[in-house]
C-alpha cells in the first residue's frame, strides 16, 4: 500500500528508478498532503509525476511489466497471500524480485504474541480487527515456494522472553508449529523462478 501520497514512488526515482507503480487499494490519493511531501523536499520536487503511476488493483497491471516489488508492513494483512503472490509472479518481470518486510506481532505491540492463544474460531469471529489473519513466518515462506519464488529471509526477529510466556498457550496451527511461529518479524527477498 502506497498511502496517501507518492511518497515511496518519489523516494524511487530520486534514488535512479525509471519509473514507479503505486498500489493503494485502500486509501485515497491526498493531493494535499502529496504536495506539501514535495515541497518539503528537493530531490522529491525534482521528480517528473509523470513517471509514477497509481493503482488500486493488480487487474491494472501489465504482465511481466514490473522489476522489483516493495512492501513494508503489509504481507501480514494480506488474507489470501497464494492469490497475492500469484499476481505478485504475473506482474513480475522473469527474474523479477520481491523485497518484503513484515510485522508478525501482535498489533497491540505491548504483547507480541498474545493473538497466538486464541483458537482460530474465537480470534475470527470475535477479536480480528478484520485484517490480521495471524500468518507466521513459514506460513508464507511455503506460498512464497508454491507461487513460483526462490525466497531467502535476510533478517528474522524474535522476542525469546515474551514467547516463553505464551509457548505454553498457545493455540491450534501455533501450538503445533515446529519452526517461526516465534518470528515477530523478517524481511524476506524474493526472486521469481523464471
């Protein structure tokens, strides 16, 4: 998700891409609040707007007409990521990468783990705030391979003390986890497999 402004698309160029597309499927265009970011910075006014183009769906994107994929905060919103990640391979230029950094804490911070002892059923109809499916690392290490990516986590966090005092109620899908259910967060490179 772009936001409000075009901001990452303006960052983009700035920094040598030829050309950016912005996915905002939620959040209007601020034009306001856009040009008062471009104001605030010469190398974002310097930027032709004409090299950035905003989108709210993939159905506007071209196939193969992407290099490189950026998200920050989002993959753990997303409730179908096979869906997502199989427009993410359609949009995508052969050897086209994905860079992904995800938050899989809790969004209430404090306790980075207490979403996990909830059965899917209690968290589903009584505590989602609607976009917080709860998937773990491996969730989407395994529909990252099945989409047709070559993936590797550049970086993984984890919080040892505040999950010792969850491990023992944890729920369903968690409590059966071998392996980064305890992940609170990674940033993952993706490469699609031409």
């Amino acid at each position: 998700g772009a936001g409000r402004s075009n901001g990452v698309g303006y960052g983009l160029i700035a920094a040598g891409a030829t050309s950016a597309c912005l996915l905002e499927p939620f959040v209007a265009f601020d034009a306001a609040r856009d040009a008062a970011l471009r104001e605030s910075s010469p190398a974002f006014a310097a930027v032709d707007p004409r090299k950035l183009r905003r989108v709210r769906d993939f159905s506007q994107i071209a196939d193969a007409s992407i290099d490189l994929i950026l998200s920050n905060s989002v993959l753990e919103h997303v409730r179908e990521p096979r869906a997502f990640f199989a427009e993410c391979r359609r949009v995508l230029v052969p050897g086209g990468a994905m860079l992904h950094r995800v938050d899989y804490r809790d969004h209430f911070f404090k306790y980075p783990y207490a979403f996990l002892t909830f059965s899917d059923a209690t968290w589903s109809h009584w505590l989602d705030p609607g976009d917080l499916p709860r998937w773990r690392l491996g969730d989407h290490l395994t529909e990252l391979g099945a989409a047709g990516f070559e993936v590797r986590v550049l970086d993984r966090g984890s919080d040892p003390a505040a999950f010792a005092k969850v491990r023992d109620r944890l729920r369903g899908r968690f409590a059966e986890a071998v392996s980064d259910v305890d992940a609170t967060g990674a940033v993952l490179f993706a490469r699609r497999i031409v």
